[in-house]
C-alpha cells in the first residue's frame, strides 16, 4: 500500500494541466483552460481544467475531479495504478507499507490486471534476452544494430529478442506461477493438445512492445529474421481483453507531447518508420501497425491536433491505403496533407539517409493538400482519357463529401473548380450527388425505414428527481465552495454576529435534526464535522488530496461553474459573482432544504398512518410540520 507522505507529495507535484494535456489539446481560456472531451463526441469544447484549483469538468458527460481520477477515467486504472502513473511521470519515488498479501486478495487480482502484469513481464523479459544473452545480441541486436539504431532509441522504444527454443519464455512464466490460461488469454503462449509444455507465439523474433496512451503494455509486433522460413514477417498479439488493435496507435506515448506541441501528426505505417524518425529527432509521428487506419485511432490523435501529414511508400500498396485514410480523416473534421516518398524509399529507409532538417523540410514542402495529391495520382493514371479523368475528378469530389464543415466544403469546391477549370455548380451538383451516396453507404437501414413508416404511441418519458436531495447537495457544494466565507447576520435580538458559511449549514442540520440522505454527502459532512472538532474549517482546499475520487468529482462540480465554459462578456452579458450573493444564497438553500425535509417527515408520518389503530398523534404532528411548511414557504415567497 502506498504511503500517505507518498500520496502527499503526489499531490503536492503534479500538475492537472500537464497531465490532461497529455491527452487533450488545451487551449486557454481566461485563468482555465479550455478543450473537447475526450469521453464524449462534440463540436464545442465544454472540457475546463483550473490549474490555480488543479482539478477538471467535463460539462457534457458531467464528469469531473483530480489529475488522479483523470487517469482513472482516461486509462482504466485503478487508484493506486493511478498514483504509480503520476509518480513515475514527475519522478517520484513511491514508498510503500510492505505486507503480505493474503490467499484472497491473490484470488481478488482480476483477470485484467493479471494481463497487464504479464505483459510487463514479458517485456522485461524480451529486453533482458536482447540485451544480455548471447543468442539475442547475436541475431536480435546485431539487426537492429543493421539498421543503425543507437542504443538510447532500442531502450527508448523497450525493443526485444524472443528467443528460437519453442517454449522458453512460456517456461520462464509458468515458473514464475502465471498460469496456463493467462499466458492463452494473453496471446503471448499457445498450447496445441500435442505439445502440453506449449509455444512461445514471438519465438525467435524481434520484439516491438506496443504501449497504451499512458505507456502500459497492451501487446507486442514481432518481425522474424529468417528469409527461408514460410510465414509472416510481421506477427502482432490477438485480440485480449486489454489490446484492440483498432484502438491502439504504435509511437502515440513516446510522441503525444511532440504531437502537441507541434499541433501536427505524421502518419506512417509500420513499427520501424516510427522509429528511425524519432532517431533522427523527428518525434512527431505515429503509425498505424499495418492495419487499416480506423475511427478510433483517429479519435486519438484527434484529442492532440487536428493536423495530420500521410506519409506512405510510394507504390500502389500505399497509395490505396492513403485514399482509405485521407475519407476517414475528413470524416472525423481533421485537416489533411499527403506526402509519398520516392519509389524504392520510405520514411524509414528515407530518414536514414538525411538529416533531421533535410527530411523536415522535404515533407514540409512536398507534402500536398489532398486535393492536389489525388489530382496527381488519379490523372497520371487518365492520361488524356476523358472518361478517366471524369472518374478523377468525381472521385475527388467524393472524398470532399466527407468533409462536415460547409465552409471547408465550399473552398475546397473552389480549388477544385480553379484547378480544372469546372464550373463550381456542376461540382456543387456532383457534390450533393456523392454526399447522397455517402449517406445512404453509412446508413443503409434508413431509407428502408423511411419507406414504411410506422405510427407509434410515443409515450412521454417520466424523470423522478428528488427535490431534497437536490437541496442537499447544494449545501453540500456551498459548504465546498464558500466553507470559510464569513457571513454578517443578526440574531433574533438584532444583535449582529459572524459565522462562517460552514458553520451555518452544520447549525442547520443540528438544529433540525437533519438526516444526510446520500452517502457520498454523509462522508463529506462527517469530514467537516470532524475539522470542527478540530478548530479547523475543511472547505474544497482539504479535499483536494482526499484519497476518494468520488469525493474529488464532487469537488469538481462544486468548484467550477458552468458558464466558465464560454465568454459571455462577448456578447456583453455579465453575471454577477456568486460571492457578491453568498450570504443571500445561503439563507436560500437553508430554507429550502428545511422546507423539503419537512416534507419528507409529513410524507414518512402518512406511510405510518394505519387503519388499525389510534392516529391521533399522527395526524397531530402532521398538522404542526404543515403550517410549518406554510411558514417557510410564505418566508420563500418573500425572499423572492
């Protein structure tokens, strides 16, 4: 278990803004930052991160809370994998209460951790055997050695060697107690019924680990050395319950920061084009592993920049698979170039030939729009055929379909129509023709559908909200929030005193004998409660290292407003700051959380009342509650 000084200083170092620009592209906004969410499609940022109080909102799928619960959320991890995440990130030693664990907590390890930790260990495992054993430096280093990388970048990438005997890591696992059936479910070992010690899948090749966004080991490509051998170069992990391919971009850990930065995104295809370009200082660039450019994957890059640069080999083979790409890309509203490399070079064998600033100029400059690019593919291939170059130009038109901002739309129309010398209404024409086919190849079943229409009841949807609990949560976030503001008030007398926001709220519960109705309010308030004890008020500063996430989301919601998210002063629309407002809003929730309990306690009272007995005192106390009730809303009204 990690150390609470540990989880302290965990806290005190990491930035939430660097954490999560990791993973979104932030821009500023007044003290916040500003970006899309990367938990929901949307057009218009609504994700707010406050450095100055180190936590973030997610306004369109309401999530929130801590650089730790940001990993949560975004990598799947588990709280302390979490703080391990944050503390390796800002070099941070972890410290921990050594201990046993007991038969049950083994047992408790859920399967997909177990995958994650195996693939650590076969990675480990996989360096070690490059780095250390004769076999692996003698066939394994010596081709990456072939291939000119330093050492620095082998490490850098964790590159390995899996041995040629059949099944040796299988055995090394099986005696470190991994069990059979992790090693199948991991990809990393197969066991036909004629072979029980079972089979390495990687063995005798070299390893590529391939890495989550945060930099965990999800699976591995795996390139064998020997020409004579009749099988597939190229071998990548299965499917597992923590690796999908079409999820998973090879490089994007080792250059999301370069993307970011350079709010551009190179595109390659294969393990070793990644990196050779990042051994040659180019670090900007991820590759797709050989399959096919998928959403997902673009979805990724997306939350870094939305520039992209194709670069592909040069024959036919990676043509198409810029064409694939270039209609997904503009499909996801992502801003397009497209470089193919000389015949006989590509980005790999390309960068090792040139300098850094030779290979970034040359696909600075060469690289085209993807207008350009097809008009010079497909019209090399029309030559002087008119029927062809229709074909060309339709095509083209084609890919501007999937483009989904109008604007973007129309001048690209524009630069069709000068580079062919159309008229820009035939090419609106054909536009709407493909933009028709485009629609209808995404959403086959809806002209089924529109052509049988059905009359249906449409039922109007019923949403139960509980008023008192809307109530107390707004306690709950004034006392967050406004915990140490000091309120002026007059007691009954009219006599004037001061109470804190905090204070008040707890005078209120006690007063009214309250009960907390939900628990995450009940944990918070207990927390408060017990600062009081301690001549110490807990406002949103003592829960921001709260080791509870639910907690901190809590925080988040209390401590960031929702019309942050956009600049009203703009349009000339100013709000007044709730500061300026606390103690009237205060006096106001108090109130309406009395009056809300009150009917509670007159609704719990009525479920009470039986037939079979005396309901004198009963209907007694309901009748006090309600003129009570009549009291305070008459007080509302008022206010009002």
């Amino acid at each position: 278990m990690i150390t609470k000084e540990t989880i302290d200083k965990i806290f005190s170092t990491i930035r939430v803004e660097e954490i999560i620009g990791e993973y979104v592209q932030l821009k500023r906004a007044g003290s916040n930052f500003k970006g899309l969410s990367p938990f929901h499609e949307e057009k218009t940022p609504s994700f707010v991160v406050s450095p100055s109080k180190q936590i973030w909102k997610d306004f369109s799928t309401g999530k929130g809370g801590t650089a730790i619960s940001f990993l949560m959320e975004i990598e799947n991890f588990t709280y302390p994998e979490a703080l391990h995440h944050a503390a390796k990130k800002y070099g941070i030693e972890i410290e921990e209460n050594i201990r046993e664990y007991s038969e049950e907590e083994k047992q408790s390890q859920t399967e997909r951790d177990l995958l994650y930790k195996i693939h650590e260990v076969a990675n480990d495992y996989f360096q070690d055997q490059l780095w250390e054993s004769e076999e692996g430096k003698m066939i394994g280093l010596s081709y990456f050695k072939e291939r000119e990388l330093r050492d620095d970048i082998i490490k850098k990438f964790q590159l390995g060697y899996s041995p040629e005997k059949k099944n040796a890591f299988t055995e090394f696992a099986l005696e470190k107690s991994y069990s059979r059936e992790i090693l199948e479910k991991s990809g990393l070992s197969i066991f036909p019924e004629n072979t029980p010690s079972g089979i390495d899948r990687f063995r005798d090749r070299v390893i590529f680990p391939i890495h989550s966004f945060s930099g965990r080991v999800l699976g591995f490509g795996a390139r064998i050395l020997k020409n004579n051998v009749k099988t597939a170069k190229y071998l990548n992990s299965p499917e597992t319950e923590i690796y999908h391919k079409s999820n998973v971009l090879y490089g994007l850990n080792q250059g999301k920061q370069a993307i970011s930065r350079k709010n551009l995104c190179l595109l390659v295809e294969g393990y070793m084009d990644v990196v050779s370009l990042h051994q040659s200082g180019i670090e900007n660039v991820v590759a797709s592993s050989g399959t096919s450019l998928t959403t997902e994957q673009i979805k990724l890059i997306k939350r870094l920049t939305e520039n992209v640069t194709i670069l592909f080999d040069g024959d036919n083979a990676g043509i198409k698979a810029s064409f694939r790409s270039i209609d997904m890309l503009l499909t996801e509203g992502m801003n397009i170039r497209v470089l193919l490399f000389p015949d006989g070079d590509d980005p790999d064998s390309f960068a090792r030939k040139h300098p850094r600033e030779y290979v970034e100029n040359f696909i600075d400059k060469e690289a085209n729009d993807f207008i350009d690019f097809k008009a010079e593919i497909l019209l090399k291939e029309a030559d002087s055929d008119p029927i062809k170059k229709a074909d060309a130009i339709r095509d083209i038109v084609k890919s501007v379909s999937f483009v989904q901002n109008a604007l973007k739309r129309e001048v690209y129309l524009k630069e069709v129509s000068n580079k062919f010398g159309l008229s820009e209404q035939s090419l609106f024409n054909e536009l709407q023709i493909q933009t028709n086919i485009t629609t209808k190849e995404a959403k086959p079943h809806v002209a089924e559908k529109a052509s049988q229409p059905k009359l249906e009841v449409v039922r109007e949807a019923v949403f139960s909200v509980n008023p008192l609990w809307v109530q107390e949560e707004k306690l709950v976030e004034l006392m967050l929030k406004y915990g140490d503001f000091v309120l002026d008030r007059k007691d009954p007398d009219g006599n004037d005193y001061k109470i804190t926001v905090i204070e008040e709220i707890l005078n209120h519960l006690a007063e009214d004998d309250c009960e907390i109705q939900l628990d995450i309010n009940k944990k918070i308030i207990s927390e408060i409660k017990d600062g009081i004890l301690h001549n110490e008020l807990r406002s949103g500063g003592f829960f921001f290292n709260f080791m509870d996430e639910e907690v901190t989301g809590k925080l988040a919601n209390a401590l960031i407003d929702n019309y942050q998210t956009s600049n009203w002063n703009k349009y000339n629309i100013y709000f007044s700051k709730e500061e300026e407002v606390v103690p009237k809003l205060v006096s106001d929730i108090v109130l309406r959380h009395k009056r809300e309990y009150i009917i509670k306690l007159i609704n719990d009272l009525k479920n009470n009342l039986n037939d079979d007995s005396d309901n004198t005192e009963i209907y007694h106390k309901i009748i006090l509650l309600t003129q009570l009730k009549n009291k305070l809303d008459q007080e509302l009204f008022r206010i009002l």
